[in-house]
C-alpha cells in the first residue's frame, strides 16, 4: 500500500471565490459585511406606490379580492400600515404587465418596511407577500384582483400560484434576507419568533425557511415536504448534505443548479457534499446548454475534490488541457499532481491529456514531486519519474556582467520619484491651413469623379439650398454641390452639413482647397472615419484634432507613417504647438502617441519647442515640453506597470538565448523582458525592445514569444494579455508567420475577428518576404470578407510604403521554393537521381533518369543512400507544400493582369517573371503583348530555353522604355489568335487559365448607349448558389438590410465604377435557401459604392463607359450566370 499523501489542509479547505459575494444570497454566518438599510428606500417604495394608484383602485374595488386583505390595504394607505397591508399594497404594485418575474426595484419596499417600522416587521410582511398572488391584468391592467394563497385558493390551484407569487417577491424577500442575515441577535430572533406562526400553509414553510436558512429544521421540513413551484427558495436555503440529496431527489440537478445565483449560493454553503447533484447536473445532456455546463464545470474546478480534477481533464484533449484544469493546478497543486497521475495511468480515454498536463505539472513543481513521489501509488510514481527524465536540460544561464544594463537593472526597477506625470488642461490653439507653392490651386483643380451631378450657371442657388437643407441630397451630391455653388452662400453652411460631407473622401482636397481652415473638420472628418482613405488632405492643415490624428499615424512599419514624418516635419514647431495639449493631457494611447510625435518634431531643438510650448500655453508647459524632451525614452513609463499572468511559468518557456546561443537569459531578465512585451502595444513599441533584439539569438527570441503565445491560448486568451499575440510582430520570424497565419484564418469563425485583425499587424509588423507573402494570400483569399478586406488595406499600407503598388510588391515576394536558377531542382538519391517539373497549374512532378515522367517522387529505397534520400525527399515535400500554397494565387494575379490589362516594364518583366525560377513555368505557357508609347506592337511567348519568339517562331527582343503585359484575346487580331493557338497545339503547351481560348463578348451599339443590361434582367431564375458564387469571379454581397435581406450584388469595375445586379426576391443574410431561386431584376452602372440598393441609380452611367476587355469579362460573368445566350 503507498503512503498516506501527505495532508495540506489549504488545498482541503473550500474557500468560496470573492466574484460570487455579488451573486450569491447571503446568509448569516458568512456575511462579508452587514447591509445597511438605505433609508431611500422609504421615497422610492412612495414613488412606486404612487405610480400604481390606479391598480391599487381596481384591484381593492374588485369584488374577489379578499376582504382581510382589502380592509388592511386600505388602512396602510390610510396611514396605519400592518405586515398584511403592506404587502397587499407591494403585491398590487409589483404586479407586472406580462408574465415576467418582479423587479429588483421593488426591493426598495424591504428597506423602506425596515427603516420604518423595523426588521421584525419587514421580515413578516415578505413572507405574507410571498403568499399574496394578483389575477387579472393585461396590457391596461383591467380587472386586476388580489387572492390568498393560504386563504382563499384550494390545494389544486395553489400549487401553480406559489410559482407566480414567489417570483413576483423574490427582489423584495432576498433584500430581507439579505438584511436579516446582518441583523443583531435579538432582532433576528425575534424576527424568528414572529415567522414560526406564519410557517402554516403555501408557501410559509418555504419562504420562512428562505428568510431564515439557519433554522435548518425548517429547511429540514420545507425540502421534505415544500410545494414543488418553491424550488427556487429552498436551492438557495439548504446548508447540508441532507437537505441538498432531499431536494435532488424531488427535483432534477440540472433545474435546481441552472441559475448562477442558484447554483453558487448552494456550493457557498454546503461546499463539496455539492459534488454529486453537481455531477448529476453536468450529465444532463437533455437539460443543460453549452452555457450552463461551463459553468458547472467552473464551479466545481474551485472545489477542493478529486472528482473536479478528474471531470475537468476529461473536457480536454491533447496538447490542449482545459484552462480551467490549468488554473485548478496553481490553487491545488499536489491534488493536480495525484489525480493527474492517477488519470494518466489508468487507462481512461483522456489518459493522454492528463499525461500531457502532468508533464508540465512536473516540470514547473519539482520540489512538490519531492515532496510527494514517496506517497504515490508505483504506477504513478513511474509514471512522474520518467516524465521527468523528459525534460530537457536548460542551457547555462548568463552572469550578469554578459547581460545588458537593461535586463539587469531596468528603469522600473530603479527608484522613481514618484511624482505624479503632469497633466495639464490647456486651451488649443486656433486651427491654421499652410499651403506650398501651387498646392491650392492643384488640389481645386481636381477633376469631379464620373457621374457626379453638376450644377450649371442657371442653377436656381437659394431653391437648390432649401433642397440641401431637406436632405434631399445623397452624401456625394451634397459635396459635389458645396464644390460647385457659390462660396459665399454654402461657407456658412459647412458647420451645419458636416455629417454629409465627411461621407464623400474623393472630394476631400477641393474642399480643402475651396475653403481652407473653415472645411479642416470636415477633411479630419473624412479621413479618420475611414481607415482606407488616403490622408494626403490633412497636409496643409494644423491643429489639435489634426496633430492627434497625425500622433496615431506613426506607429512603425506601417505605411502612414511616411506621411505622419512629412505632416510633422513640413509643420515644425507649429505641430509642436498642436501637439502639447494631447501629450499632456489625460493617460492613454492617445498621450502615448503625442508624446512620440512631440519628440519627432522637436527633434534636436529642445529649447526652440518649450520656447514655443511657453509663448502659447505658458511657463508650465513650457517647462513640461522641456522635461519630455529631455528623458531618456527608456524611463517614459506608466504610473502603474502591467500585472503579469498568473498562468506564467518561465520553465514552461523555452530559453531566450544571447546571440551565439551559448547562454541564455536568467529567469529575472527573461521576466523584464516579458515586461517590456507588455508594456508594448501595435504602433508603441518601448523603447528597450529593440536592445532585447540586438542582445538575443532571433530565433530563440522567436520561438520563447511563439510558446508564449501557446501558454495563453492554453488558458483561454485573456483579454488583458492580448499584448502577447502583438508582441510577436516585435520579436516573431518566418517560423512564427507559418504558425500563426493557420490561426488568422480560422479565428474569425471562433468568434475571435478581432484577433485575426491583429494577427494581420503581427504580420505587417514581422514585415519579412514570408510574412508579407502571407499576407498578401490572406488579402486575396480567406473566407471571412470582413478578414479579406482588412488584409487588403494592411497589405496596401506596406507596399505604399515600400513606394509599390500591390502587385507590384507581390512580384517581389514570390519566393523560389528551393529552385535552381533556371527553375529546376535535381533530387538526388545517391544511385538514381530525379529533375523536377511543374505542370499548367504548377503542380510539381518528377523524371527519372531515363525522363519518364512520375505522378509522385518514389519514397527512398534499400539500395538508395540513405541520408542522401531521405534529405532528397524531405526537401521534394517541403517544396511541393510551399508550391501548393502559392500556385493558385500566381495563377489568379496572372489572370487578373490580363483582364485588369497591368503592364510590367521589361526590366520588373525580367527581373520578376521572367528570370524568376518558379513562375517562369507560368509565364511559357502565356501569349504576351508589346507596348511602345501606349499602342501594342507585337506579341511574343517565352521558349523553354526562355528565349522570346513571336508567332511565328522567330525571336524578339523587347525594347527598352517598354511596357509587356498578358494578352487578352480582344487585344489580338482574329488571325493572330488563331495563329497562336495553333503554336500553342503544335508544341503540347497547355495554359494555366484560359487564355487563347477565352470567351469574347462584345456589348451591341444599343446596350453601350443603355443604362440597364436588359438582354440579363427578367430572365430565367437562378439557384442561390450559383449567384452566391459570383463572389469567387469579384462580385460582393450587399450589407444585409434591416430585415436581413440582401437584395444585391455587386461588382467594382476600372474607372471607380460599379456594376450592381438587383436580384428579385433577395438572398437572406440567414439561410441562402430561404428566399427561393434568383432573378436579376435590374444591373447598372453607377460611380457610387451603394450602401443601400437604390443609391447610384439615379446617378446610372451608360454601359459604354466600359472598356471593352472589362464589358467582355462582365458578359462572359452575366452569361454563365443566367445561361442568356449573346
């Protein structure tokens, strides 16, 4: 037999958590602190009553009310009140208009019964009310009338009353309770007194026991014989084994314990005999939603019972425990490590994830092992001491001579002054707007957008204004007409139409320019609702809002922060001016990032900024501004460091090497620098991050933030350690973009978009070729729209950034995938070698030597070198996954260029395509056009030897200044594309997408004239599905409108344009299904983005606005989708 475990009476004692004080009911014994009457209460009950004159009139007038209970209602409200009229009068008025339980504002009645006439007088008076059930009613509250339980119902029809009655006064008998439960002795027991004679009858015996659970004989009978409708009283009274198995005998657990209140206040009293019903309770499949078992499940994890540990490993699985199971482990570590071993050992189904956890039990408490592996059973026992044989070795720590000053004695560390950071309340400075040099003019010469409506000479200006103020304009036609009207009746009125104008983005510069400082609002409007709009507009102007605005733009490795540096140095000491009331002004993200600014501006004229700060705001902020400038940004810490988690176990984590990784950082540094990670937030980096960087191994840096991150998803991703998942964008590598982007992708759906989002900035933030890969794949497919287009405008910040367009940054991140040069890889197995090749798709194959083509690459044979062989096909699989994830995203931008008509230099031609080992195989087997001063000259495909033949087969070279693109059918002669194809045929090249063999649409001369497609609309009905793939070929989904129709679809087209299809009956936003087949009411052409259906037909555009590759790719979309032949 093993030792008897050692006893540790703290993890045997039951202490119940401090968040259920604010749920559970109180009783006395256990009370925190007494409740106080709130003499208020007195003035509210008044107002309540008051409010109810009416029912207390019909109700007291109806002939079958009770004429006790009447006569003593009506003497209270005479001013001689008695424990039966009071609560005559409180049941009248908590009476509720429909079937609803009573609100807790009627508890001000106990407090008003106690301030006035003491607690022996409250305590009857809620029990009499419990017994007091009020009929009639409805909406108007006709023919209300009052019925005694006890009195005047008969055993039939009481029973189902007490569940309406002890519902209507459960606010006012708990509020009771809850002062009985602090009373003094003798008023408590003679409030005992007084309830033993009114324990007769429904529900008396119920709610007496409630009142006063520490009578446990009268919790004793009420469990034994209640009324089954006064569950409720009872759960919340019972305060021992026997009362709780009396009523789980009666009642199912799962009813009992399904209420927070209900099932707290039961374990607060009666603490692990609970465990059973608790059991039965979590068992209940039929009865118990997904809600209802968390919660079971965290009330017993804090029970000091094996049974808890056991339940909670089984809600595992493996590599990931339950957090719950993970949190019982820190409050009860040497039960944790018995049950666990226990569990792991005896062949139960979840054996594998207690083992998983036992690992890192053992790993974080060696000396509880000590402690308590000679108490074990022997298979445990085993089982922990080979576990711990497991456990790697740490590296040799670091002296800390060989460490940074930073990780040895950090600022927060030192001692601080402890003055508080000043704030200062100032007055901002008037808003300002400097031009450069031509810069009004250009920006007042910008074009109005296609389709915008235009006011002429003979506008009718003060009828127009009369419709401007009727809102009878859209958001673009009130800008457009603020851009054309007269500028002295409309400058008046941009104050008033501000919430229109900032709707309108395009149009931000010539308002800037028509109306200078007056229009800054509408501009800071414009660009800081919209996180893709450009904020070129806000340059010439300064101030506040301006300056705040500017601050947030700076984070590093975003693509604002060019223009954010260009704001602040073209401004200068203004933008010091602008920026001192934000960074010292309240605590916040917001102070944070002025101060950064601050410092950018002032840069190297620390005098000249407090002199500024000074002559505008006075000597305080003067010195303030001086001060700022004058810190080391190390020691700009907030008042309060950040808590670290709970759940953080350094020996969980792997080592932070030092760069040479010989030795690793010693826990009290490693500790500083999870500080400094938390201190950090995207775009504010603390300033000993980047010496962390130049001090430690990237790598080990790396994987140390990856299992970081690991350790909080394991316990359920606290909010307030969110700072765990961005802190990889600081010290994340390609490893952690492979790892991390699986989860961006699946999180939306696990209702954690807002975690994707951010993930997205971790990848922006790492800002590698793999990471920027990565995130590119996600802007162009991921199945969450709303995830897409975040990834869309982030992948767009990064490459303005770089000065590239996206494609044009996409060109530079494709990676080679291991291949040679010239595009091939030779995989050799040490007697055989094999060469690999890509098929249309880019699928990758092999040859042997012999050049017979092989589906698959042979695993390694006996005869074949064994390390030569497995290395060969490691890299073959490792390669062909990296191919897979690229292959279907180079092929769509290929076809994107040819429809969307991108034209590549011949340099970024050779340079990126051409030469490019990987998408070379893609590019031989494309058709591709010359451009020379804006006009095709020629074609030309890319031979195997990546020489350029024209069609027929002689060479071409292409000339510099040129321009190449992918050519679409429309750009080649009929007899040119049929030469083609026939190249094409001769030499066996098949295309990735199609290409020579396109379809060709052409709109007639009437449908180019026309504002409608109208050979698609009315036509033959649609399955959902089909209109619902329209998304892969560019289409959107409309928002869902108010009744969760989507009565849309649309898709933007070159030019700022968009077609919109209006679908007849709708798709719902729920059930695709629902609505039925499909038919395309009407499509048009619009230069709107609609936000509702209607908007941008009025403002239709004929369809020969159009391009004729665009209208033929349209066509081809329409056609396939409602089978209208041309």
């Amino acid at each position: 037999m093993p030792e008897t475990p050692p006893a540790r009476p703290d993890e045997d004692a039951f202490v119940v958590p401090d968040s259920w004080h604010s749920v559970i009911a109180v009783r006395r014994g256990a009370v925190r602190h007494a409740a106080e009457v709130d003499p208020g209460g007195v003035a509210k009950a008044a107002e309540l009553t008051e409010r109810a004159t009416g029912k207390l009139e019909t109700a007291l007038g109806d002939l079958r009310s009770p004429a006790d209970l009447v006569a003593a209602a009506r003497a209270t409200l005479a001013g001689e009140p008695t424990p039966s009229g009071v609560a005559t009068v409180a049941a009248v008025v908590s009476k509720p208009e429909t079937y609803v339980l009573g609100t807790t504002a009627h508890a001000a009645f106990a407090d008003a019964w106690t301030h006035e006439h003491g607690i022996v007088f409250a305590a009857e008076a809620a029990c009499l009310l419990a017994s007091i059930v009020v009929g009639g009613g409805g909406p108007r509250q006709e023919s209300l009338y009052i019925r005694g339980i006890a009195s005047s119902m008969a055993p039939e029809e009481a029973e189902p009353a007490v569940w309406r009655s002890v519902s209507s006064a459960m606010p006012v008998l708990l509020r009771v309770r809850t002062l009985l439960a602090g009373a003094a002795d003798r008023d408590y027991d003679a409030a005992a007194e007084s309830l033993s004679g009114l324990r007769g009858g429904l529900p008396g015996l119920d709610t007496t026991a409630y009142l006063l659970p520490t009578r446990t004989d009268w919790v004793d009978e009420a469990c034994a014989t209640s009324a089954r409708s006064a569950w409720r009283l009872l759960i919340q009274s019972v305060s021992t084994e026997e009362q709780l198995t009396m009523l789980t005998r009666r009642y199912d657990p799962a009813m009992l314990l399904r209420d927070e209140a209900d099932l707290k206040t039961v374990v607060a009293a009666v603490g692990t005999a609970a465990v059973p019903a608790l059991v039965r309770a979590l068992n209940d499949d039929e009865r118990q939603s997904a809600t209802g078992r968390r919660r079971l499940l965290e009330v017993l994890a804090s029970l000091p019972a094996d049974e808890a540990v056991d339940l909670v490993v089984a809600e595992g699985e493996p590599q990931r425990p339950d957090p719950l199971l993970l949190s019982l482990i820190r409050r009860a570590p040497a039960r944790a490590l018995r049950r666990l071993a226990a569990v792991a050992t005896g062949g139960s189904p979840k054996a594998s994830v207690a083992a998983d956890v036992l690992r890192r039990h053992v790993t974080t408490a060696g000396a509880l092992v000590d402690e308590l592996l000679p108490s074990l059973p022997a298979d445990s026992r085993d089982l922990v001491v080979s576990l711990r044989t497991t456990i790697p070795a740490r590296p040799e720590t670091a002296p800390d001579s060989a460490l940074p000053e930073l990780l040895v004695e950090p600022p927060w560390r030192r001692r601080r002054d402890g003055g508080k950071p000043v704030v200062l309340r100032l007055s901002p400075p008037d808003d300002a707007v400097s031009w450069a040099d031509g810069e009004r003019q250009a920006w007042a010469d910008t074009p109005l957008p296609p389709g915008t409506r235009r006011w002429g000479p003979d506008t009718d200006w003060p009828r127009a204004i009369e419709d401007l103020l009727a809102d009878r304009f859209d958001a673009a036609a009130e800008t457009a007409f603020f851009l054309q009207a007269p500028v002295d009746l409309v400058a008046p009125l941009l104050r008033r139409r501000r919430h229109a104008l900032r709707k309108w983005p395009g149009l931000l510069r010539p308002l800037a320019a028509r109306f200078g400082a007056a229009a800054l609002d509408h501009v800071v409007d414009g660009v800081e609702r919209r996180t893709d709009v450009d904020p070129t507009p806000l340059l010439p102007f300064v101030g506040v809002r301006v300056a705040t605005l500017v601050a947030g733009l700076l984070p590093p490795r975003t693509s604002l922060r060019p223009f954010a540096l260009a704001w602040l140095e073209r401004h200068g000491l203004a933008a010091v001016r602008a920026l001192v009331p934000a960074a010292f002004g309240k605590a916040g993200t917001g102070r944070s990032q002025a101060r950064e600014a601050l410092r950018i501006a002032a840069a190297g004229r620390i005098e000249e900024a407090a002199a500024t700060a000074e002559a505008q705001f006075g000597e305080r902020a003067g010195g303030a501004v001086r001060t700022l400038l004058s810190t080391n940004a190390l020691d700009d810490l907030p008042a309060r460091l950040p808590a670290l988690p709970d759940w953080l176990e350094l020996a969980l984590l792997p080592p932070i090497l030092l760069r040479g990784r010989r030795h690793a950082l010693p826990d009290s540094a490693v500790e500083h620098v999870v500080t400094m990670l938390a201190l950090s937030a995207p775009g504010r980096e603390y300033a000993g991050v980047e010496a962390v960087r130049e001090a430690c191994d990237p790598a080990s840096l790396a994987e140390f933030g990856w299992q970081l991150l690991s350790e909080w998803r394991r316990h359920g991703m606290g909010p307030a350690e969110g700072w765990v998942l961005t802190a990889l964008g600081m010290i994340g590598d390609d490893e952690t973009v492979r790892r991390l982007t699986p989860l961006i992708r699946v999180w939306p759906g696990q209702s954690l978009h807002h975690r994707a989002v951010d993930g997205l900035d971790v990848l922006a933030g790492i800002g590698t070729d793999v990471a920027l890969t990565h995130l590119h794949a996600l802007s162009q497919k991921v199945r969450f729209a709303a995830l897409r287009g975040r990834a869309a405008r982030k992948i767009a910040e990064v490459a303005a950034e770089r000065g590239l367009g996206v494609e044009e940054l996409a060109d530079r991140l494709v990676p080679d995938c291991g291949l040679a040069a010239d595009g091939s890889l030779t995989l050799d197995y040490g007697p055989r070698r094999f060469t690999v090749g890509f098929d249309e798709s880019l699928a990758p194959f092999v040859r042997d030597e012999d050049g017979r083509r092989r589906k698959t690459l042979p695993k390694p044979g006996a005869r074949d070198d064994a390390e030569q062989a497995s290395a060969a096909y490691a890299r073959f699989t490792a390669m062909k996954k990296d191919v897979r994830m690229l292959a279907a995203d180079q092929i769509r931008r290929l076809e994107r260029a040819m429809v969307g008509e991108r034209r590549w230099s011949t340099g970024d031609f050779r340079d990126h395509l051409l030469t490019h080992p990987l998408l070379w195989h893609l590019v031989r087997r494309l058709v591709w056009l010359i451009e020379e001063d804006g006009s095709i000259v020629g074609s030309f495909r890319v031979a195997e030897d990546r020489s350029l033949a024209d069609v027929d087969d002689e060479p071409v070279v292409l000339p510099e200044g040129g321009a190449v693109g992918v050519a679409h059918p429309l750009h080649l002669t009929d007899s040119d594309a049929k030469s083609w194809a026939e190249v094409f045929a001769d030499y066996e090249i098949t295309q990735p997408f199609p290409q020579l063999a396109r379809p060709v649409h052409r709109l007639s001369e009437e449908e180019r004239g026309a504002r409608e497609l109208s050979r698609f609309q009315r036509g033959p009905a649609v399955p959902p599905g089909r209109i619902l793939g329209m998304t892969s070929r560019g289409w959107e989904q409309a928002a869902p409108q108010d009744n969760g129709e989507v009565p849309w679809i649309s898709r933007p087209v070159p030019g700022g344009l968009r077609v919109v299809a209006e679908l007849d009956p709708g798709l719902s936003a729920g059930d695709r299904d629902a609505m039925g087949d499909q038919t395309l009411e009407r499509i048009w052409l619009t230069a709107a983005s609609p936000r509702r259906w209607f908007h941008g037909r009025d403002r239709s555009l004929p369809f020969g606005e159009l391009d004729a590759i665009t209208a033929s790719e349209l066509l081809t979309e329409l056609t396939s989708l409602s089978g209208v032949a041309e």
